[in-house]
C-alpha cells in the first residue's frame, strides 16, 4: 500500500511517518514548518486511525494558536528601550504552552518478553529482505556482536551502561578480525581477546557504523512497541572519526600501471581509469550495457544486471566511452558479460598484488579500485 493511500502519512522504511505543513501564520509563530511525528507502526490500518488522531492534534494546535495570536498586543517601537515587548513576552507564553501538550503518545505493549537474541533475529530476518548482500552483511556482523554479549538479557532492561561497555569494546577490536575463517564467528568477547594479540584497532569510522547499526535496530524496536525509547541515545560517541578521501593516481603511477598491460586484468584497469569506475561496476559489464546515443557517440549504462547489484540507487549512470577503450572493446564478447572470467575478488586481490610491485606506498592509492 502506497503512502498516498493515507493523508500527511508516508512510509518510510518499515515505519509511518506523519508530517503535516502549517500556515505560514501558525509556522511564524511555532518557530517550526511542520507537524512531524513517527505513528510507530508498519502496519497501515494502524497507521490511518493515529494519523487521524494526530490530525485532530494539528486542527486544535492550529486553532489555538491563530486564536492566541489575535490577542497579543501590537508590538512595541523598535526604539523601545526593554530588550523584551510586550507582543514578545505573550508570544513567549503561548509558545510554552503549546510545548507543554503532550503529542499523541501510542501505546507499548505490556512489557516485552523478547530477550536481545530473539529481538535482533526478528530484525535480521526482516532486513535480510530488504538489503542487499553487502549491506545486510554489515548489518548482520554489527547486530550480532552486539547479541553476542548480550543476546540472554531481556530487552527491556538495557541499559545505558550496556551501551557504554559495548562501545569500550568495539574499540578494542582488531581490523584483521574475518580474514581467516576461524575468526569469522568469534563472540565480541573472544574477538577482543584475539585481537590483543596485534597492536591495530578498527578505525573511529568502523567504529560509528557497527554503533549507529545496532541503534537502527534499537530504534526499529521502539517502532514496534518492544521499547519504550532507545536506552543508548544518551551514550556519547566519542571516537574521532578522521576522513579519508579516494586519491587520484598521479601521471607517473597512471603510466607505470598502464605500462604492465596486465594480461589478467589490464583491460579492467584501463577501462576504471578512464572511466571513473569502480572494480566492481567495470568487471560485471555486459555487451547489453554499451549503449549509442546517435552524434554523441557510445556510454557505458552503469545499472543493475543479472551480475551484481550497484552498491547504491544513485550509482546507475551514464559514462562515456574514451575513445582509447574503442579497441578494447572491439577485442571482448559481442554479447553477454564483457570479462566472463573474472569477478570483482580477482581485480581487487590483483590489483593490491601490482600495488605492491610497483612500490606504491600510498594506501589511498590502493583504494583507487
């Protein structure tokens, strides 16, 4: 069912959203645009009737707010000498008393018997349906360390101390942890006994993402009336995040790697270079995917197809064709996968293998792929 099947409601996610626009008038006054409120539900029956109710909320805030406004006093001249005019002082009083009417507040069920364990696995099954491979499989790993310590404790009785140990020991956590299958299916406390055995430690960014995943599945829980609010939103993050960006190869690193001309994947290569593409993007082309667009020659449709998934909606595009790749083009398959033999684990692993080669020690510059 489409959002536009319930006034001033949307779906977003697996949650109704509720936003309604004010008057101008009303808006100037409030000091905000709109009536926004989650309606904490998937389910959209449920969700019609709460709107309604916070439609009714929006008619009578609108109604006292034109109303109050009539009354207030004309203001003061801009010469008065009080910091604070009359008109103000009421306009303050009024907006007071609208922040002190409590929005519709819907009901949590009576407490919750899920533990942590069934509640993340009811969530991991839903998002298995929605994410893709790669995105679910970061979800999953962030959730499931967080089960991992936690999964017997009720849900209900987290607390923000739950948070502020799992934070302490994410950050103790090794970037070598799944490299090798026995490290794959380690508890957080068995990976972060493992990982004392190195001296590295997963990034402030990586760090940020496994705690804003398990606090999407905590505010997912909210939505579902398993909690009444999320337990961690007043646990500090406070790893520094340090950016950074992809690097462009120099002249002198573009021709030493052109200057291999690769047998394994030279050709993939020089297409991601004068492409922009990504390994992944390049190595999953089919013939289908080279299209003509009359006087303004050939491009590549970067899009979904039957050899993977792009890593986001945005990434399907348009890319001209170089004329330099017209040759290479006229030495692959007339149909079908443009690299049938090779997948984005190949390029990836081979193209670090030539990195190293070539002495290039800028790990920015490995990431260029």
């Amino acid at each position: 069912m489409s959002s536009a099947t319930i006034r001033y409601a949307y779906l977003k996610g697996q949650t109704w959203l509720y936003r309604r626009n004010y008057p101008k008038e009303v808006a100037d006054l409030l000091g905000q645009q709109a009536l926004k409120q989650s309606l904490k539900t998937s389910d959209a029956k449920v969700a019609r009737q709460r709107a309604a109710e916070v439609n009714t909320r929006y008619e009578s805030t609108v109604e006292q707010v034109l109303s109050g406004a009539q009354s207030l006093p004309k203001p003061a001249s801009r010469n008065a000498g009080d910091w604070s005019t009359p008109s103000e002082v009421a306009l303050a009083r009024l907006r007071a008393s609208l922040q002190h009417s409590e929005p519709v507040r819907y009901q949590v069920k009576a407490r919750s018997r899920l533990t942590v364990g069934q509640a993340a696995q009811q969530y991991l099954v839903l998002r298995q349906n929605e994410l893709r491979p790669s995105g679910f499989k970061s979800v999953r790993y962030s959730v499931e360390l967080f089960r991992s310590m936690y999964g017997t404790q009720k849900l209900v009785e987290l607390t923000r101390e739950e948070g502020r140990g799992f934070l302490s020991l994410i950050a103790q956590l090794s970037p070598n942890l799944g490299k090798s299958e026995r490290t794959r299916e380690l508890s957080l406390l068995a990976a972060v006994d493992w990982s004392k055995s190195g001296t590295t430690r997963i990034t402030g960014r990586t760090q940020r993402r496994i705690w804003s995943q398990v606090n999407h599945w905590l505010g997912w829980c909210v939505y579902e009336g398993e909690l009444e609010a999320n337990p961690f939103t007043s646990v500090r993050f406070d790893a520094k995040i340090r950016h950074h960006p992809y690097a462009v190869p120099t002249d002198k690193e573009a021709k030493q790697l052109l200057g291999l001309n690769d047998p394994a994947i030279g050709k993939v290569l020089l297409m991601c270079l004068l492409s922009g593409m990504r390994s992944g993007e390049a190595a999953g082309l089919l013939r289908e995917d080279l299209v003509t667009k009359g006087n303004l020659g050939h491009f590549f449709h970067v899009r979904p197809n039957r050899l993977r998934q792009l890593k986001t909606d945005a990434a399907e595009r348009m890319v001209p064709v170089h004329s330099v790749l017209d040759t290479v083009l006229s030495e692959l398959p007339a149909s079908g996968p443009l690299f049938p033999d090779l997948t984005v684990n190949d390029v990836t692993k081979r193209f670090a293998h030539i990195r190293r080669a070539l002495g290039f020690t800028s790990s920015e510059t490995g990431r260029l792929l």
